[in-house]
C-alpha cells in the first residue's frame, strides 16, 4: 500500500474514532442549585435591582423556564427531593426538622437519608461517571448514613449541618470524610475553587457535579472587597439588603467562571448545565427588592412564591438557544432526567419523569399533577395545568386558582369550579404517605391570607 493510502486510511480512521467518541459520550452534568434566592432575583426573570449576567447569558445561549418548581418550601425536603426524585409526599425528609416530640427514633429530628434510600448520585455512578458535591448537603451528618460519601458521591465539600452552613466564615469544612481547616475563608471562595479543580482533573470523562452553594442564604454576609459588594455598596438599602444583592451576584459570577472554562476545555457541547435556587426568598427581600415577583408567598409557603423557582438550562447544540419554555416540571423531575441522559435505569418507583425531550427543544406531552406537602401549616399544593390548588389541613378548604390568569392567587375560584376542586383533592388523598415524623394536621386555624409582593 501506498505511503499516502496508509496516510488518508490513518486520517478516515482518527476522524471516526473522535466522530464515535463525540456520539458515543454521555453528557457531563452541572447542576448550580443557589440558596434562598426568588423566583425574580435574576435579571432574565425580571429583576431590575440584582445583576445576574451568568443567569442572563445562559438564559440567550439555552432555555428559560418560566414554570419551573422547586422540591418544596425550605431547604433540606428540597434536597431531599432533587436527591431521591420522590415529592414530599413520598420522600424521607419532608421540614427542615421534625417536632421534638417525634424525633426520639431518628437523628435528632434531623431524619436523614437512610442505606434504602437511593439518590441520583448512585445511579450515575453505577453508569460511569465521576460523581462530586461542593456546597450545603443537608441529608446526613458525620456518622449516619445520609453522607455524601454513603449516598454516591465520590467528592463532595461543604457543610453536612444546615445550620454549620449559615456560618461563611467557618473554621472548617468537611472534605470526603475529613475536617478540613479554612483559615476562616469566606467558604464560597473555596467552593469556586474547588468546582475548578474538579472540572479540569475529570475533563476526561462523565461527570456528575451538584452545586449547592449557600449564597445568598443568612447569615447575610460578603467581603465588602468583592466586585459584587461594590455593585451595590452605594445603593439607598439596608445592609442586609446590600449584601443579599451582592450574594446573589457573586454566585452567579461563578456561573460564569464554570461557563469559561467549559469553554476553555472544549467541553461546552458535552456539558448541560442547569441553574436554580431551592425555594422562594425571604421577607425583607419582597420588599426590597420584589424578589418573588409576579407571586404572593415566601419561603415556608406553598403559594407560587415559595415553590417557583427560576431555571436556566444550557447545553449548547443540544438546548435550542434563546428560547423561553412554559413547560411545567421541578425537581422530582431531575433524577429521571439524568438516567435518561446518561442512558442508565431509571428506578420505577420516581414520582418524576425524564424532561429531556423538552430540554432538546421537541414536544413533549403535559405531565401529571405536581404535588407537595409541607408540614409547617400543615400545607398541601398541587399544580394541575392551568390550575392550582392550596389548602391548609387535610380536611381545609381548598382554595383554587387560575395561574393563567392569576399567577398572584388572589383569586380563590374553588365555587365556580367545583369538579376541579374535587380532582385536586383525590389527588391529595392519592399522593400523601403519612409519616410519624412529618404528620399534617386534619384541621389548621385559617389566618387571613395577606400578600407578600
């Protein structure tokens, strides 16, 4: 054979080996998950106060979701939800902490994850990829078997406590297992760094990285030396309100050092990236800066405040870019969604499904009703196409409203729709497995419902 026949069959043969490689690879994935943030804190979903550029950027270059959910109202059944894909009807951890009285059989009312429990974690890394946390986990502390490290995670950084993790300037961090001293390093610092790191040392295969990070949760706190602060500094708001702002930016510009760096490593194709926050904001935040605009309700609460999250997803050539979707899911929806991507097993009992045809821009039929239930007011919800029930108590009235033409709930139209009420309130039945530890009252005294817009 000629010389330059072994040269072109050489050539055909890198070119289909790189060809199959591209085709062959599961998607490497960046879930960016922020810390009490609202629904309007981030400027592609209308905020006018807060710059977010990352969240913007990803917003032109992938999909928007306007009708996105969170897991539920507060930090750890979120996590616990995002983790399991099982809604808080069905998960583990249901409130940030059980009532004393009910928690002599658990971990302090902490109810953490226990060996059955299997999280997303696990099942990527049963498909291959390398699996890594860097945040606030929330579902296990140092010697149960909710921690990372027992629950699919080859790395994971941060806080296991949620309450270690309201501290920024922390002496210490775990770090796989081990107390690592911080010097006390404003901790989301090291959570940038570390993120780095991570990417480039697995550049070369699947991997799966969850980013919890605790910005912009309280304590409210930033080094007044930060690019972000001095955005804000002069601005006519309280200094709680100014550092919040801040926080906000400051996570968002470590979106955009993960989205450079894709780029740098040539991974942006092969990555999708997702990026959220876990619940709805705080009180002095709606009033500040309508953080939960164009809803009613906060953080704790099932009203559209408290429950809809923004969500930006990016994977370029794959997401169609600029596009704006009204599709409803959350985040029982993630853990499906990423079998699918990794082309794994999706466990049969998930309350999810795989939103993968959406997030590549094809149709997709409606889903089944969204359910959740939080134990503090003894709160139920369900969202059911256009329309989205509320009640207070298992036996409370349910109150119904048209998010069409209503998205604030302030209109209750449960009289004139009384064969909706009905199927939202079989679906309440349908959906709950009652826990000792997380139980909802029959009956809760009704308050008069005021707006937090």
């Amino acid at each position: 054979m000629k010389l330059s026949r072994i040269f072109h069959f050489a050539a055909l043969t890198l070119v289909f080996a790189v060809s199959s490689y591209a085709a062959d690879r599961k998607p490497n994935v960046i879930y960016v998950m922020l810390d009490d943030a609202g629904y309007a804190d981030f400027g592609a979903m209308g905020s006018t106060e807060i710059q977010t550029p990352n969240f913007d950027r990803m917003c032109a270059e992938g999909m928007r979701f306007t009708d996105h959910y969170s897991g539920s109202a507060v930090c750890a059944p979120t996590r616990c939800v995002l983790m399991t894909g099982l809604h808080t009807g069905h998960c583990r951890r249901r409130d940030n902490k059980a009532a004393a009285a009910r928690n002599q059989t658990d971990e302090n009312g902490l109810v953490f994850l226990k060996d059955e429990d299997v999280t997303v974690a696990e099942s990527l890394q049963k498909a291959g990829y390398v699996t890594g946390g860097i945040g606030k986990w929330g579902l296990g502390n140092p010697g149960s078997a909710g921690t990372p490290d027992k629950q699919g995670f080859d790395h994971f950084l941060g806080y296991l406590d949620q309450v270690h993790a309201h501290d920024h300037y922390t002496d210490w961090l775990w770090n796989d297992g081990e107390r690592m001293e911080t010097n006390k390093r404003y901790s989301h610092y090291l959570f940038e760094e570390d993120t780095t790191r991570f990417i480039r040392e697995h550049k070369d295969k699947p991997f799966f990285l969850y980013l919890p990070y605790c910005l912009p949760h309280g304590k409210y706190v930033i080094p007044h030396a930060d690019a972000a602060y001095q955005i804000y500094k002069d601005k006519p708001w309280s200094q709680e309100v100014r550092n919040y702002a801040a926080m906000v930016t400051r996570a968002d510009t470590t979106v955009g050092v993960i989205l450079d760096l894709l780029q740098e490593l040539k991974l942006d194709e092969d990555t999708i990236v997702f990026y959220t926050s876990d619940n709805g904001p705080n009180t002095p935040f709606v009033k500040s800066l309508g953080s939960n605009a164009p809803f009613q309700g906060i953080k704790r609460t099932l009203y559209e405040g408290g429950i809809r999250a923004a969500m930006a997803v990016r994977w370029p050539g794959h997401t169609p870019a600029g596009v704006t979707s009204d599709f409803v899911w959350g985040m029982r929806d993630v853990f499906p969604t990423l079998c699918d991507l990794a082309g794994t097993s999706t466990p049969q009992n998930l309350d999810g499904i795989s939103v993968v045809p959406t997030l590549k821009g094809k149709s997709q039929a409606d889903r089944g009703p969204l359910y959740w239930a939080f134990p503090g007011g003894s709160q139920q919800a369900v969202r059911m196409g256009q329309w989205k029930g509320l009640r207070r108590g298992t036996k409370g009235s349910l109150m119904l409203f048209d998010l069409q033409t209503d998205p604030g709930e302030t209109n209750n139209v449960a009289a004139e729709h009384p064969e909706i009420v009905t199927k939202i309130e079989d679906v309440m039945t349908n959906s709950h497995v009652p826990s000792s530890f997380w139980p909802l009252a029959e009956q809760v005294q009704s308050k008069k419902k005021k707006s937090n817009r």
